[in-house]
C-alpha cells in the first residue's frame, strides 16, 4: 500500500463550470442553453463554458471563434469579474464555518483541511457533504468535491463525478484506484512530459511506479522526483492558508496586430484594473511590470523599482508608460498582446523599515 499520512483528512472542492454558472443562476432565462463566458472577437478565449455548451466540445481556454464554430446556438456573455468575486467569497464564508485551514486555488476552486473541522462532524466525507448542500441551498449554485488522504489524490477526486458530485478515497483504496490511470490524469503532466513517458513505455500510473527513482531523477530533474512520489500516491504537502499573493496584472489581446505607439490607450485600461485589484490586497507592491508579446508570439516584459512603490493609480499608469521607452525593438514590430502588472510585494511594514534606511 502506498505510504500516506493518515491522519490528514483533505478536501478539494471545485464550482461546476462557475462562471457560466453563476450566469445560469441569476437569469432565468438562460438556463438550460448552452452559455459561454467570453469576450466576443478573433482574439479572445472562453473563460467558462455551461455543460450545456460542453456536449459540444466548447472548453475553458478555448479561442472563442473555435466554440462559435463548434456551437453556433451558443450565448456568448462577456465576463462580470466583480460579480464571480462577489460569489466566491460567499462559497469561502461556508468553507470557513468548517475550518480556518483553506487554500483557494482561484475563484471557484479550493483546498480545505478538515482532519479537525469546527462542526464536530465526524468524518471528512459528511464535511464535504455538507459543505455542497449548503452552496446548493444557499447560493443556488453547484460544487463537486473530492475527499483523499492529500491533495494531490482530493483533486482528482473532485473531478471524478462532475458535475456535482462527490467522490471519496479512502487510505486503503489508494493503490486501486491510482494505478490503472493514464499518466495525463497526474496534475502537471502536460503533454510533453507525457510524449516524454511514453518513450519509457510508460502509459499509466502503474507503469510510472515501476520506474525507479534515479532514472526518474535523471530525465526529469526535481519534477522525476515528484512523479516518483505521487505514483505512489505521496504529497506530504501542506494545505497553505492565504498563500501571500506574488503578482496582480491585467492583460489584453489586440483585435488586430499593434505597434507600440498605439498602445497608450490600453495599458491606462490595464494599469486601471490593475491598481483597482491590488487594493483589496494589505500588502504593498514595490514593481511595475509591462508585458508584451509580439506578432512572433515572442514573450517580452520590461519592469521598474521605483524608490517608493506606486501610491496611485496615475503613478503606476506613469511607470508602465515610460516602460515603453525600454522596449527596444523596431518601431515597426506589431504586437499581439499587452499586459501591466504589480509585483514584488511586501508586508507595510517591510517597506517602512526599507525606506527609513534612505532617509
């Protein structure tokens, strides 16, 4: 059997194709249809598609022309952000009736550790079960969850029974249900490590395990040592409440190809939302990333410390134009994409102590 702390009970619950969803649940109207979430244009992907939409194949990061072609019946709705914030926070206020130990992952999915839960529920299945019927009843809105003995077994789980279902792996059941998977069901196989795999003959989870650790180590580096682990259903990792945010940004796609001259418009959009979102968080970015990515799909970004970080909006809209200048290809170079971005964040009082040092 393989080795796992057994004592951790863990939680991974995922929204049902939320943002869709939460469209669904607030008009009539459109339940029943096939809904997807996306700016409409040549450029622009789906962010969720309803599973009305799915039985057509329209998925999540999908170009959004693609999932015209592929459901022409399809009701595309631009995104309301703010609104799916609004939900969200309301799914983590049932999450914290549970436990305090919550990792979101991003609005509509998260880890919860429940070896000891607030409720005195007395196993981590009713837990779960609980959690989904009070999203149910009281947000009209449905969640799938998986319950595992880590999180990298409670996240497969979740996605065993959607939509709106609950699946359990108990400690015991780990190597039965584990071994016959293919490789790809491993969260962070992409396709290339899979092409990788293949090439040991290795297919499913069983094969994984049959690898042994130096030569996983030696074609794979770090990330070998990890698959050896999780093929043998091992993930010592802890669930992390309120992991410290790293980077905000809003990005852009050009309908058509731009030069850099016609930018301005947009990175004062971008640096807008941008600066709106770093509000609601208490520690303070001290960089400004400017993000772009040329015709050639190359990937660019320039960024600039400034001796004291960004107090307004216009200073951060300021920083992000001037790293235009910094750019340094040809004035004829078309750019597909344009990002503004805030990183480099610190504790308030991290950066009263560092700029005492310079007064």
């Amino acid at each position: 059997m393989a080795r796992l702390m057994a004592t951790r009970k863990i939680i991974h619950v995922d929204m049902d194709a939320f943002y869709a969803s939460v469209e669904q649940r607030d008009d009539s109207q459109l339940r029943g249809k096939p809904v997807v979430v996306a700016w409409r244009g040549n450029r622009s992907v789906v962010c969720a598609a309803s599973y009305e939409a799915r039985k057509f194949g329209v998925r999540s990061a999908m170009p959004a022309v693609r999932a015209e072609r592929l459901c022409p019946s399809a009701i595309f709705l631009p995104p309301d952000f703010p609104r799916y914030r609004a939900v969200s926070r309301q799914v983590r206020e049932i999450f914290q009736r549970h436990t305090d130990l919550i990792e979101p992952l991003s609005l509509d999915e998260a880890y919860l550790d429940v070896t000891e839960n607030k409720t005195g529920l007395p196993t981590a299945t009713q837990v779960a079960r609980t959690i989904r019927e009070q999203i149910r009843s009281e947000l009209s809105l449905t969640a799938s969850a998986g319950v595992a003995p880590n999180k990298f077994l409670a996240k497969i789980a979740s996605d065993w029974k959607k939509p709106d279902g609950l699946f359990v792996i108990q400690p015991d059941e780990v190597d039965s249900f584990l071994l016959p998977l293919p490789v790809g069901r491993i969260p962070g196989v992409g396709k290339v490590t899979e092409e990788k795999l293949r090439g040991f003959a290795v297919q499913t989870i069983a094969d994984l395990r049959r690898m042994d650790l130096p030569t996983l180590e030696g074609r794979f580096g770090r990330n070998g040592v990890r698959l050896y682990e999780l093929a043998r259903g091992v993930d010592e990792s802890e669930v992390i409440p309120d992991r410290p945010t790293q980077s905000i940004s809003a990005e852009d796609t050009f309908e058509h190809d731009a030069l850099l001259t016609e930018m301005e418009p947009t990175i004062r959009m971008l640096a807008e939302h941008t600066w709106a979102a770093s509000r609601k968080e208490s520690r303070i970015a001290r960089t400004v990333v400017l993000k772009l990515k040329t015709s050639e799909f190359k990937i660019l970004t320039r960024s600039h410390t400034p001796g004291s970080p960004p107090s307004s909006c216009e200073e951060l809209t300021n920083v992000a134009l001037s790293l235009l200048e910094r750019v340094g290809l040809s004035p004829h170079q078309r750019f597909r994409l344009v990002g503004v971005g805030l990183s480099n964040f610190c504790d308030p009082e991290d950066q009263s102590a560092q700029s005492a040092l310079f007064t």
